[in-house]
C-alpha cells in the first residue's frame, strides 16, 4: 500500500470513530466535509516517511499518528476560515465550512476534530504505552501554547509580532509534529527530527507567502492576498519575490542536510524534495 493510501485509509478510519453512534448528523457530515477532499496531506506523508526512514516496527501506531496530526491540521483550517479570523468563503476550492453548514458547527468542527486527534493516539497507545504517550505529547505541543498552532493564531492579535515565533507556531509547529510524531512512532527519539520540522514548516510558509502575493483564488481553491489585507507580516513584503524565492531553496537546502542519521535518509531526503515540489509549483518560476 502507498504512503497516500495509507493515510487515507487511516483518517477515514478516525473519522467514522467520530460518527459512530447516535452522533448528530450535521456535525458527522460535518467531519467528513473538513476532512475530504484532503488536500495535499504533507504532514502525514512526512510522518510516515519519516518513521519509514526510522524502521517502524508497529505500522499502527504510525497511523495513527499520521491521522491525528491530520485531523488537527483540518481543525486549524475550519477555525482559520472563521469570521473572527480570516472570514473566508472559499477553501479547497468550495465554500468553506462555516458557509457550508453554520459558523456554530464550523467552530463544533474544529472542535471536535481535535478531540478525536487524541482519542485516535489514545486507542493506539495500548499497542505502545510508551510511545502513545509521547506522540500525545508531542502532538499537545505542538497544538497548544506557548508555541503550537494556537500560539501563531495568538500573535495576530498583538500590537507587535515576533516574526520569527509567529512563522515558528502558526505554520512549522505541525511540521514539528509531524517529524518527531513520525520518530516516535519508530520508537526513535524526538529531539533530533526537530530540526527537519522547523526547516519544513519555514518553507511551507515563504511558499504560501509566495502564493497568496501572486496567485490568484481559482489556482489555489481559497482567497489570496490576505497578508496584506490583514495586515501580516509576510516573506514578501519583507524580502520582495526575488528575496523571497531565494530564502525558500536556502530553506529548503538546509531542511534535506538537517535529516538526522537514519536507516532510510537517502529516501526521506528524496520525499522532501518530491514535497517541496508539491507545495511551491507556481512559484517555481520566481526561483533564482
């Protein structure tokens, strides 16, 4: 089975344990509107790989960390959308889903997906009490505060931003995750893979820079020119699009020279090139 498969196959799972029972049926559609199509599915792809790299042992386990680190991801961009936040109409190339079924079921939503993140770690913790443990951990982290995804939410509300830690939290804290989630899972220590993480995560954010400056809605499926609408602080009116573009491949350098020593490094460092590809296409133009 592929990699794309078996994420699938393992947030599918996750979210039918959401809408079993005499669970209400809008917020179980709900689920399943929030979660596919899916996206590019990048940080569970890298979770895996990277426990791949690191000879998993017990392939359950990773799954369900690549399903937990997802369903977070999906919850953040339910809540992203929201009219407090980015008021957005459109993700994926459809509305979004407070436009779909209701802001109070948007914020149930991406509630209640994160909830199901650790119930999904919690059942696959009896497989490995200690691994399952520290993926909970890990994946806590990297949601919450000081420095999760709840964090780079936070900053946007401060009169002044520390770039740096707003980038970190709001876009490399899944990446994070994803990296040390897919060690663990292997029964590897998590503190080496942090490195991978950020640099990932500080890519995936110059790109997105990128692409909201110079893309339009149609081409990626959700509203661009939001930084400057909202004001935030941004790759490209920090550094211009020539600026920019350079960062990115010095980031994306230094990402594939940080991967730790592992069984499976000359693959991992083959996926993060073949990811890179994936998340920066329309702007492999500006590249110098």
């Amino acid at each position: 089975m592929s990699i794309e498969a078996r994420v699938d196959a393992a947030i599918r799972n996750a979210v039918a344990q959401g809408q079993g029972g005499k669970a209400p049926a809008n917020l179980s559609r709900a689920l399943s509107y929030a979660t596919t199509p899916g996206g590019a599915r990048i940080r569970p792809t890298i979770l895996v790989s990277v426990a791949m790299a690191c000879g998993e042992d017990h392939p359950d386990v990773t799954n369900a960390a690549a399903a937990a680190v997802e369903l977070v991801h999906c919850a953040s961009l339910v809540h992203d959308d929201l009219p407090c936040f980015d008021d957005a109409d459109m993700r994926r190339g459809r509305p979004s889903l407070h436009r779909a079924f209701s802001h109070p079921l948007a914020v149930l939503t991406g509630d209640s997906l994160i909830v199901l993140a650790f119930e999904v770690l919690a059942r696959a913790a009896g497989l490995v009490p200690g691994r399952g443990l520290a993926l909970v951990m890990a994946l806590a982290q990297q949601t919450g505060m000081p420095s999760g995804i709840c964090a780079g939410q936070g900053w946007e509300s401060e009169a002044e931003i520390d770039l740096s830690a707003y980038h970190r939290s709001k876009t490399g804290a899944l990446f994070i995750a994803a990296t040390q989630m897919g060690a663990i899972a292997a029964g590897h220590e998590a503190e080496p893979w942090y490195e991978l993480g950020a640099r990932i995560g500080e890519a995936f954010q110059v790109a997105d820079d990128l692409r909201d400056a110079l893309c339009d809605a149609s081409t990626l499926g959700k509203p661009t020119g939001q930084d400057s609408l909202h004001g935030r602080p941004n790759a490209v009116s920090e550094l211009g699009v020539q600026g920019a573009s350079r960062r990115l491949n010095d980031i994306l350098s230094g990402a594939i020279a940080s991967i730790p020593s592992c069984p499976g490094e000359a693959r991992l460092a083959q996926m993060v090139r073949m990811q890179a590809d994936r998340i920066i296409p329309v702007v492999s133009t500006f590249r110098v």
